[in-house]
C-alpha cells in the first residue's frame, strides 16, 4: 500500500486490491475515510495521517457487516440480449446468474445513492458501451466489468442495461437517504411486474 499526497488537507492510500482497502477503510473507520475501488481518502493534516497510517495494524481489521438487501427487478433492460450473447449464454442464464449472485457492495460513488456491487458471477463480465447513452433512466440495473448496479436518478452511463427496478436507491426523506452501503449484501429477484 502506497501513501500518497492528495492536496495539502488529505492523503491517498493507494492499495494493491479491494480486500486491502476494504480492511484500510474498517481500521480507520473514525476518520470518516472516503472508500473507492482500491484506494481510501483521508482527510487531515497529511502528515498527522502519514503517522496514523504507519501506527495502525488492518490485519485483523474485519469488514463491517452490513444490511442484507433484496431488490426485485425485471429483466427487460435493452441489453440484456446482447449481454447474453457477449458472455455466451442464454438471456434466462443471465437473469439466474445475476439473481444466483451474492452481491456485495465494494464502494459508492458516481452520484449519490449508486453503489458499485462486487462478488458477481465471473461469466457476467461485459465491457462498458463504447458509446454511453445521454440519459439512462433511474432504477436502471446494469453490469459493467466486474460491477453490477443500480442508476439512483436519470443520468448519462455507460453501463450495459439488463433490467429495472424501482427501489428508492437515493431518498432525502429518509434518515439516511442512501439506500445501499458498503458492506451491505444485495441480493436481486426477478419480478414480471
């Protein structure tokens, strides 16, 4: 893991995979650390955090269990055929491979309430469009190299559209208007509706 300098009021630890992150982000917990992909930020005086980060031990430092969600979905996204064909199977195979999932949620970003969701069938693994759409509506599932997740309001994306729901993904009424957080559990289930 490499710390990196990120301004004058923050520091970048740059992991080697997510499982690291994910362990950096549970040890360090109390400074509010912004998780991505494969790197924590953390906000401070740099070398106030460069002391910390050499102190602190993650290896026992277990993800922090979250919420198990269910999300039902129907699975009539405009790429589904061609997601289906890309991975070579049958379009039913997809919809039971991406319901057979134990999603997990790695990290949010992008726009407030999208979670990227990790630990998906391997043989679900497509490319981003080449192109991306100018708006893709909210509740939008898609997939997108190891990612599945869910648009919270119409945006731009490149992601490839397999189905839709409509669970509030990002709802200010609430307490805590994110529905989804690292560490939660998604599990999805096809609907006809």
């Amino acid at each position: 893991m490499r710390v990196l300098p990120c301004g004058d009021r923050a520091v970048l630890l740059d992991c080697a995979d997510a499982d690291e992150a994910r362990r950096w982000h549970v040890a360090l917990r109390d400074r509010s650390p912004a998780l991505g992909a494969t790197t924590v930020l953390l906000r401070g005086r740099p070398e106030e955090l460069r002391a910390l980060v050499a102190a602190t031990d993650v290896g026992d430092a277990a993800p922090v269990r979250g919420r198990d969600i269910v999300i039902e979905v129907v699975y009539d996204g405009p790429d589904l055929e061609a997601v289906a064909a890309h991975c070579g199977l049958e379009v039913d195979d997809v919809v039971s491979r991406h319901t057979a999932s134990r999603w997990s949620v790695a990290f949010a970003g992008f726009a407030p309430g999208f979670a990227y969701l990790s630990g998906g069938d391997p043989r679900l693994e497509v490319p981003r469009l080449d192109r991306p759409r100018p708006r893709v509506e909210a509740g939008s599932v898609g997939l997108a190299g190891p990612f599945s997740g869910i648009y919270p309001r119409p945006s731009p994306g490149g992601w490839q559209l397999i189905g839709r729901t409509d669970a509030p993904l990002w709802d200010l009424t609430r307490d805590d208007p994110a529905l989804l957080h690292p560490g939660d559990t998604v599990r999805f289930v096809a609907v006809e509706r």
